[in-house]
C-alpha cells in the first residue's frame, strides 16, 4: 500500500484551514479540526455556512455601547 503524499498533505492544510475558520466564527477550533480530517470538504462547508447567533449578539453588544458611550460625551 503506498501512500498519496500530495493528498495527504492537501487533507491536512484544508483541515487547518478549517481550524482557521471556526477560530474566526468563536466556534471550538479542535473539534472541527478533528472532524475536517474525517470528513474534509464537507466541514468548510458546515462551518462556512453555518451562523453562530452569539457572533451577531456581540457585535450588536460592543456597537450598542460605543454609541452609548458616544452619546455621553
């Protein structure tokens, strides 16, 4: 049995890549990683597409007190 070092080696930088992704989005970065080397593409997909409502809560948090505070002065 010989080895596709090219594959392998694309597996893997998709699969940190994909650790990458779900730092950004605050989702748990092992996790997907490990999954992203069992099932590849299909994780990118998942994370990519997938919408984290505590993102959005935040970013709407931080905003609402920048005006609040821009507002106070």
């Amino acid at each position: 049995m010989q080895i596709d070092w090219y594959r392998l080696a694309l597996w893997l930088t998709l699969a940190f890549i994909n650790l990458g992704f779900a730092q950004i989005k605050s989702m748990n970065a092992r996790f997907w990683f490990l999954i992203s080397l069992i099932i590849g593409p299909v994780a990118t997909v998942l994370i990519v597409t997938k919408k984290k409502k505590r993102i959005i809560y935040s970013l709407h948090r931080i905003i609402s007190k920048k005006l609040k505070d821009d507002n106070n002065s």
